[in-house]
C-alpha cells in the first residue's frame, strides 16, 4: 500500500499526479462554475485559470520525467514557482475586491471602438458577458472564491516545494548509498 508518507524513491510518480489531479480540480471546478453555476469570470480570475494552467504542465512534465530524480525535482520546484505566480494573482485580486487597491485596466470593463455608433456600443455591451473584479460574486464564511484560491495556491506551492526539495534529498542519499554498496 502506497501513503502519502511512503520514499518517493518508491513512488516517484505520487506528488506530480498529486499536484496535476489538484489543477484538474481547480480548473474543473472554475469552469463548472462558470458555465453551469452561472458565475461568469472577472479578468483576474481567468487569468488566475492561466496559473494553474501552467502548474498543470509542469505537473504533467514531472509526472513525465517520474523516473529521472534531478529532472522530477527541477519540475516540482517549477510547478511551486507557478502555484507561488497564481497565489499573487489570488492575493492582489482579492485586494481588488477589499478596495485596497485598483484592478487592472481589463477590470473597468470590455473596450468599445471609438468609432461605433450609440447603437453598436448598446449591442456590444448587451451582448458581452462581464463581471467586474471587485464585485464578490460568491463567498462562504466570509471568504471569496479568489481567497480561497490563494489558500490553495499557497499550500499547493509548498506542497511542490517541499516535494521537490524531499526529491532532491532523496535522489542524493540514494546516489550516496549507491557508491558505498560498489
């Protein structure tokens, strides 16, 4: 039986498919939200949807190279750095939404052309979904989707960190171990 304790020298595969099958619930998730819960994303979310994207292949890169310990660890570390890149996503929206702080540009709302008629303009907003960043569509004890995604940006990139740091320990006390035994 196979613990989430167990040498990843056993199990070298665990941790990426861990974190890959973390982003597929996240992205899951965000979607399912969006297209069958209604909860249409502001610009900050999507492109905290690219974080996890990212952390998402590079999951899959060291679930890949598994078997190659230096490889395996340079892709976790990797994998933390992205989930570090969606947690200051998370964190400056949820300042956005706190009015801490001004969102981006893309947060005011869709760009109109400065030639289009009063009708082209009303069409063209009736007709494009947007939801603004500092609006909190969804909360639960207080906590809005984007703070929840930085609760779990955080632990996921010091699950990949302490992963690929435990890899490269590992792969080193093995490598020791291997040399004494010739």
């Amino acid at each position: 039986m196979t613990t989430l304790g167990a040498p990843q020298s056993e199990t070298p595969w665990l941790w990426p498919a861990l974190l890959a099958a973390a982003c597929l619930g996240a992205l899951g998730t965000a979607f399912a939200s969006q297209y069958w819960g209604g909860l249409y994303p502001c610009p900050l979310c999507v492109y905290q949807r690219y974080a996890y994207g990212a952390a998402l292949a590079v999951a899959l890169g060291a679930l890949a190279v598994a078997g190659r310990p230096a490889w395996r660890r340079g892709a976790l570390l990797a994998a933390g750095l992205a989930f570090l890149g969606g947690a200051g996503l998370a964190g400056f929206h949820v300042g956005v939404e706190q009015q801490w702080w001004e969102g981006l540009a893309a947060c005011a709302g869709p760009s109109l052309p400065d030639n289009a008629s009063i009708e082209e303009m009303r069409a063209l907003l009736l007709n494009q979904p947007f939801a603004p960043c500092d609006a909190v569509p969804w909360s639960l004890f207080g906590i809005s989707i984007a703070g929840y995604n930085l609760i779990a940006s955080v632990i996921l990139a010091a699950l990949a960190v302490r992963a690929g740091l435990h890899s490269g320990r590992l792969a080193r006390d093995e490598d020791r171990s291997e040399r004494f035994a010739r």
